[in-house]
C-alpha cells in the first residue's frame, strides 16, 4: 500500500480550466511522432467553425486515450443506456486528411 502513495501524482486544476471548453467536433490528424486533436464548436446556420482546444499527443498516450474512453463510455452505457449515433453530415471541404470524431 506505502508503493501505491508513491506512485500517486497530484494533480492541480484551475478555475479557468475547471469551466471546460464545448466542442461538438474533433478533428484528428497525425505524424509518424504525435496524433494532433483538434477541438471546434460548430455552431448551426454559422458556416465558420472555430479551434477551441488543440492537444498535441505521443502515439503511445493516444491509444491510452482510446482505451479510457471505451472503458469509460462501457461504464456509462451500463448505467444510462447505449448512446445513440446518428448520421452525421460529411465534413466541410477544406480539412483535408484527417479523421472526424
């Protein structure tokens, strides 16, 4: 149990940061050495969409990303039902190679 208090990280959250960003897309491209995510909220009957949060990750810690969402996406199923996905519209022209989430 003493290895387990070692290994903890304290973790500082600021109020400016506490309040969160809205993003109702995520835009994901990447290199042979980092997965760029970018965040945007889309607002309806506005064609101009805006970056509000771009996270700059290592391979390795974006597919630890991957697998913390599913696992907590599962845990949030289990308790609230499936998640609907709908048909989304296809991405605007002009983003280029990159993935859509």
């Amino acid at each position: 149990m003493e290895q387990q208090q070692e290994n903890q990280i304290n973790i500082e959250l600021g109020e400016d940061i506490a309040e969160g960003v809205y993003s109702n897309l995520a835009i994901i491209s990447h290199s042979s050495s980092e997965f760029v995510v970018d965040f945007i909220r889309m607002l309806p009957n506005v064609p101009k969409a805006k970056v509000k949060s771009r996270i700059i990750l290592t391979p390795q810690h974006a597919k630890r990303l991957m697998r913390a969402l599913e696992e907590n996406i599962t845990k949030y199923e289990a308790q609230f039902g499936e998640v609907a996905e709908n048909d989304l519209p296809p991405l605007p022209m002009g983003f280029g190679p990159a993935a859509q989430a």
